[in-house]
C-alpha cells in the first residue's frame, strides 16, 4: 500500500478564488430551492463530509439570511463564526441556536427580554399588510404559519412553537430553516424522525411556503426519504490514499438532474463544486511565457510548477498517465500549457501523437493562442504512414530506410533548435509508438529517448493510456510521473513521482483559458 501523500508547503498548492468554471453550488440544487412554494431538502452523509458546510452556504448564498434560521445540536457558536463570519452579523447570530443548550431558548434576545407588547394600532397595521400582501400573492405564498400536524404532537419540543412564530412574522416573505440534524433533536426530545419530518413538512413547508434542508448523519435513511422534495448525499472516499469528495443530487423534485454527481472540495473552509473543463471558444488570447527557473522548464502552469518546486528538470523524463475514462479535451488541459510555453520561446517540439489527436486538430488548437507561423516552424509531428506531405509540421517517414528516417529526423530536429542552440521537448503517445512496433522495440526506443533527453538537457513528455503493456517499465524509468484521471466530469490530477493529494484542473480566473490552476481536494 502506498504512502500518505506528502505534506510539504511547496507541494501544497493554494487557491484563494474560485475559477469561472468552479461552482459553490450545484446549479440544479439553487434551482431546487428558489422554485415557487416551500421545498424539503435532506441532505445525507457521514461525519465530515461537508453537511453543515454546505447547509450554511444555502442560507448564504441562495436563501436569505435575515430570513433564515439554523438550528443546531453538534456544532458549536464559535467554530460556525470562524468559519462563516457573516453569521456573527447581530440579525443572524440571534438566529443561531445550540439545543444542546436549552432548545431554542433564545432566537432574537433571551425569553425574558421578550419584545414589549405593541399598542393595538401598531399590530392592526402590521395585520393590514399582511392582508394587503396575502391579495397580491398567490396561493404559494401564504401569510401565516399553518400549525395543524405541530398541535397534534404527542411530545412536545420546548420552544419549537416560537420558531413558527418568527416565522409567522416574517411571511408571506420566503423563510429558511435549517436542522442540524435531525437525529439530535428528536434523540434528543425522545420524538419519532418520521413524525418530526412529517411535522415541518406539512405545516412549513408544504402549507406555509418555507424551504427546509434538514441535516442526516445516517447515509442509509431510505425510509425518509419519501417525506422530502428533495435528497442529496455528500461523499468521502479514496483513490491510492488521496481523499476524493462528491455529491450525489438523488432527487429534486421539479428539477431536471443533468448531471447527477459533482466534484468537490471543502478546501479553504468552503463548499465548492467543479464543472466539467472547457476552454473557452470566445476568446482567444496571445499566450504569455511563464519564465524558467534555474535548471528547470516551466510547465507553463503556476501551480504545477510549485508541485515540481520549479518545474521539470531539465534533461528529464516527465510521464502522464491518462485513465480510461479522461478525454483528449480533459488531459489536453495539462499538456497546452507545456507546449505554448515552450513554443512562444522559440523551442522545438518532436512529437509523436497519441491514438486519438489528428495533427491538423492539434495545429487548430495551439494556434488559437500562437502564431501559425510559429507552429510550423517549430513543431514536428512524426507520420509512420504518409510518404510526403506538403504540411511544413508533418515528418513523413512512410516506406523510408533505416538511414533515410535518421536522415530526416537529424535535419528536422536542426530546423526546429536552430540547429542545437535550443532546447526541444520529445513528446512521445506510447499507445502510438507500442502498437506501431511491439513491447519489445517500443522499451528499446524508450531507453534511447530518455538517455538523448538526459544527454542533450532536453525535455522528454510521455503519454501513456491506462492498460499499456509498457507501463511498469515507463513508470520506473520516469523522472515524475502523474495520473490525469476525470471524476464527476471535471479532470483531476495527482503526482506518483512526486507523491501529491488530489488536485482538480480549473481554468484559471485572472488569465482565462488556456491557463489552468490546480484546485486541493480536500
């Protein structure tokens, strides 16, 4: 079983903003929640997976918290404050409550500080609107809290009553309540769950228009689950010892699901979502050479250069590992930067494609962001099958000799270094190169490459697809080696060599596309 992954500053990228294609929030969940009417949301799922997290950030972000209460029995004032700062605002911390104290014992000020009783012509005013409002809106909206399955409660929650009534006073403007959680009240208050969520169901939400999210830490709760609008689930599990984080949108009540699982992260002490990666078609920007350090060649992505404390070694041999399931789009994200940094600094680029990337797709590509003129006058794609070619970047060596094809590859490699004076990257599609000459000849032209690469200060990029025979031998030869793998539709990136968490691959916020940043998954 392999190792923790490192713990080292310099490994631990940091992100202080979320990228245009990030999400705090599945948008299918905000859409479930600010549909007309009261909704029922249970949110599901073991200790630590990010419940309360989430929760506090529906009130934040989609409901409103002057109009919300959270009601909690685990976590503690101080540790929501340091995470949410804005709940310390007096409105909403008086709305904070901890029964594990006195249940709800105080909401706007302690029970005796009850607010003084208004003069009769204040309350026939406050009446008078409502009934005002109650004309305007329609059936969804109700102006009063109903209180029919709350009277019929064989045991009775201390103080509940005074959460309907603040609630009364704030319709027929939409409410939030949240229940943190649900086995800790009615543990707590001896009351049958189902009757508890059968309670708030009919009397707030589906009579008095309130959104309620109510908080499980049982991940199994089918037996609820009919009694809500709406179930999501948030999970936590590994992949080779780095923590993974999802969640599953299981139903949603009037809102179609287009996709039903999101990566996520509680990175930085918030809930964030990830997209799927695009980059983007609107526009195009002039690539802008990220410098090398001393000894190293940029990745051309920040974050990746501070994993690799630099970037790559010059004269090593640097693999990527490509899952079954990732896109040419996805891994692609990784590798663009590598090559226009290094063509926008006038360097060769030798490559031979991966199964699956057609040459005139890869120029259309790159030159969206360099010149064309660049492209063809620095990267050389090897064709094993053509004979001629008329395009300046395509190698023909179809039907060649031995000596011609060593002929031809000396003089495009002179052509694209300005004959030595600059570095060039060798960028080999192992797929390609096994299934065009066989395990064996394909290691032997591996060892050549990586002892040139090492020899000459170059930089050797290998691509291998997951189930290659040559794969073990790859791994041990390579200088660092990282798995590109795609969870919830968003591409995601880890280091073997060196060992790193778990990082998703985002498009970076100040640059845009085709920058990328590294996103912790935590």
């Amino acid at each position: 079983m392999e190792s923790e992954p490192i713990k080292n500053k310099k490994m631990d990228v940091v992100r202080d903003s979320k990228s245009k294609h990030d999400i705090a929030i599945p948008k299918e969940v905000i859409n479930f929640i600010g549909k007309k009417g009261g909704s029922s949301l249970m949110v599901k799922g073991t200790a630590g997976t990010g419940k309360t997290t989430l929760s506090l950030q529906l009130i934040e972000e989609v409901g409103d918290p002057d109009r919300s209460f959270y009601l909690s029995t685990r976590v503690s004032d101080h540790s929501l404050y340091q995470q949410f700062p804005w709940l310390e605002e007096k409105e909403m911390k008086n709305r904070i409550v901890d029964s594990s104290k006195v249940f709800l014992e105080t909401l706007y000020r302690d029970i005796e500080e009850e607010e003084e009783e208004l003069p009769e012509s204040e309350k026939k005013k406050i009446e008078s609107a409502k009934q005002f409002l109650g004309t305007i809106e329609t059936d969804e909206m109700p102006t009063e809290v109903n209180r029919t399955m709350l009277k019929g409660l064989d045991k009775k929650i201390p103080g509940l009553e005074r959460i309907y009534d603040r609630i009364d006073k704030i319709l027929p403007e939409r409410t939030m309540l949240v229940i943190d959680s649900v086995e800790g009240l009615t543990h707590k208050y001896g009351l049958d769950a189902e009757t508890f969520i059968m309670t708030l169901q009919k009397d707030l939400v589906e009579n008095s228009g309130t959104n309620l999210l109510l908080v499980l830490e049982k991940e199994d709760a089918r037996a609820l689950e009919y009694l809500v609008d709406g179930v999501i689930k948030l999970e936590r599990f590994q992949i080779e010892n780095r923590d993974v984080r999802q969640i599953q949108l299981k139903k949603l009540r009037g809102i179609g699901i287009k996709q039903p699982t999101y990566l996520m992260t509680l990175y930085g002490g918030r809930f964030t979502c990830f997209e799927p990666y695009r980059v983007s078609v609107e526009e195009h920007k002039e690539w802008k050479p990220i410098n090398d350090k001393e000894h190293k060649y940029s990745t051309g992505t920040t974050d990746l250069d501070e994993l690799l404390e630099g970037g790559f070694e010059k004269g090593s041999y640097n693999v990527f590992e490509i899952m079954e399931d990732v896109s040419t789009e996805e891994y692609f994200s990784v590798l663009r930067p590598i090559f226009l940094n290094f063509l926008t600094q006038n360097r060769g680029i030798l490559g031979v494609l991966s199964g699956g990337t057609h040459p005139d797709n890869l120029r259309e590509d790159l030159t969206r962001f360099i010149s064309e003129d660049v492209f063809d006058s620095r990267f050389r794609i090897v064709d094993y099958f053509s004979s001629s070619t008329e395009n300046p970047y395509m190698m023909a060596l179809g039907g060649k000799k031995r000596d011609q094809v060593g002929k031809i590859y000396n003089q495009q490699i002179n052509e694209i270094t300005d004959g030595g004076k600059t570095p060039m990257i060798d960028y080999t599609g192992f797929d390609t190169l096994e299934y065009l000459m066989g395990d064996e000849m394909a290691i032997k032209d591996l060892l050549e490459a990586v002892a040139n690469t090492k020899i000459s200060k170059n930089l050797g990029i290998g691509i291998i697809k997951h189930g290659l025979q040559l794969k073990p031998e790859i791994k041990n030869m390579a200088d660092t080696y990282f798995v590109v793998t795609s969870i919830g539709k968003t591409p995601c990136i880890y280091g073997i060599k060196p060992k790193t968490g778990l990082y998703a691959i985002v498009t970076d916020e100040e640059k845009g596309s085709p920058w990328i940043s590294l996103v912790p998954i935590r």
